[in-house]
C-alpha cells in the first residue's frame, strides 16, 4: 500500500508539473495541436471537488464523507458538475482560463473481488468506464438526458467566464469486468454474494469480449529498458486490470472514438487529456486527434523509480 501511496504521489506531481508548464508556455495562433499554450489550467477531480447536488450522491456503501484511513480514499464524496459551476466565478478569480476535468462517462460502481475476494468501489474517478455513451450519473443526474445537460452546462458557463474546458478521454481500456485470459476470457454471470450496484460487464457493444487483447496485466517489472516487446506488452495488456481495448478491431476502436468525439460535439468543450496514452500506438493518438479536431496531451506516466 505505501508503494501505491508513492506511485500515487510522482504521478500528482508530474500533473502538476504539466499544469505549470501549460501556464508559463507562451501564447501563440491557436490550432488543433497549440490551442492550449499560455493557457492556465486548474484540474478538477470532480468528486474530491464540490458537492452542488446531493441528490446525485452514491448510496449505500460506496460512499464517504471522510478519509480517516487509506482505504477511505477510494471511496465517493459527491463531488458534482453542479459543484463546479457554482464555482466558476471562484476559479476565474484566481486568474485560470481552463479547466481540466476527470472523465465524464458512465463508470464502473464497484470493481470484481481482489485475489482476497474484497471488493473496491472505482467510481470516484471516472477512468473505470461502464457506459462510455453515458454521462456520469454521479456527477449529473439518474436521468441521462438531463446528465448530459448538466455537463452542456457547465461547459456554457466556463464559456461565458472566458474559460475553456479540457476533458478526460480513457480511449484505451474499460473498468476491470473480464475474469481469465486469452479464450478462457469471460465475464461472471452470477452476481450472488457481490456489492449492490456491481455491474458484471459494460454494457454493449463494450461487452464484447473480442474487442479486448485478453493477456493479462502489464508487468511494470520489464518495461525497462524499453524494446519493440517491452513497448507491445505496454500497448496489448491490461493497465491495473482494466479491460485493454483492442484498437486493431476497427469496431472496436470506431465505437470507442465515436463516443468520445460525441461529448466534444455535443458540449463544445475545447480539448482532451488522453488516459493512458503511454499504453496506445502513437498511430492511435494522432488518429483520435485528428478525429477530435481540438488539442489534445496526453499521460505518460513512468514506473521506473529512478527517472
């Protein structure tokens, strides 16, 4: 655990060192690769934010109001859209111009049981997908439609205050559902004895099992020295777990897009943060850039200690 909290650690410091860089970074024309330059960003993880709407609020167990102990992070807190939005004026008075916010898709409540058989929520953060054609429940609203324009909202609003808005993308994986590898890959069918709320598989077509590789997780262990194998193993296998999106299927990888260039239309938010791009082709990248048409940086996190 207090390697996790370390890992945890380099990377907050990596992002905070990206949102420094983004500050002081002159300004130049904007295009769909630049348009970020000069500008000042504050990130949001949504539910550690504010909580505007209790009514959108995870139930029963999944959900927190403190962090007495280090299990009690993993847990929801209420942060919501509705949070951000009442804050807009607050953010904009302290001089930023953009804000990057956790993804916005429908996530996974609860993961499958650990190898002692405990299970952890993972929604808090988004980056466990469900529904990635949904918006997030917990931080709009139950109804879908009216989810969606709670996040079309908040978008205006930055609008309005001259702030753009930077979206979360997870294009390369799902939540952890599929048990096994290779063609003993399956999702469970009997949720006897599982958290309420467990969802067994993503919901479809994301719970087609052939759209995923099926090798197991990353071995972080032999990423170094990096080679064409150790690169392939970083692209093919699953990152913690989360089911990896096999991105050669091209319905596969048209749905995963689709859904992501859907929330760029329908808000008119201004560019992408892309999850684990460390772990996609950069052919995939530059194609989910070009598909976007907005600015796009991307995670690329090292596990090397050393670096």
């Amino acid at each position: 655990m207090k390697r996790m909290y370390k890992r945890i650690a380099k990377l907050m410091s990596a992002i905070l060192c990206m949102a420094l860089i983004f500050t002081i970074l002159p300004a130049i024309p904007a295009s769909a690769a630049t348009s970020l330059r000069g500008e000042s960003i504050y990130q949001i993880m949504v539910d550690r934010y504010y909580d505007g709407d209790p009514t959108n609020n995870a139930t029963g167990e999944a959900f927190r109001y403190t962090e007495n102990t280090q299990d009690d992070y993993r847990y929801m807190h209420g942060g919501d859209w509705q949070g951000i939005i009442e804050k807009i004026p607050y953010i904009k008075g302290m001089g930023y111009t953009a804000i990057w916010i956790s993804p916005v898709t429908d996530p996974q409540l609860w993961g499958v049981p650990d190898a002692n058989g405990t299970q952890w929520p993972t929604a808090y953060h988004g980056y466990h997908v469900y529904d990635p054609n949904r918006a997030n429940r917990y931080f709009g609203a139950e109804d879908p439609q009216e989810s969606k324009e709670i996040l079309k909202e908040l978008v205006d609003t930055c609008h309005e205050n001259g702030i753009k808005v930077i979206i979360d993308v997870v294009p390369n994986h799902v939540g952890d559902y599929l048990q096994g590898i290779g063609s003993d890959a399956h999702y469970l069918t009997d949720s006897t004895g599982l958290k309420a709320g467990t969802q067994l598989q993503p919901v479809a077509p994301f719970n087609n099992v052939q759209w995923y590789h099926n090798l197991g997780d990353i071995n972080w262990d032999l990423e170094h020295p990096h080679t064409a194998e150790s690169t392939q193993m970083l692209e093919d296998h699953d990152l913690g777990g989360l089911d990896d999106i096999d991105l050669d299927n091209e319905d596969a990888k048209s749905a995963i897009y689709d859904s992501i260039k859907d929330w760029f239309t329908y808000t008119g938010a201004d560019a992408a943060r892309v999850d684990a791009a460390k772990c996609m082709k950069p052919s995939d990248i530059h194609e989910l850039q070009e598909y976007l048409g907005v600015a796009t940086f991307g995670e690329n996190f090292d596990m090397d200690h050393a670096c």
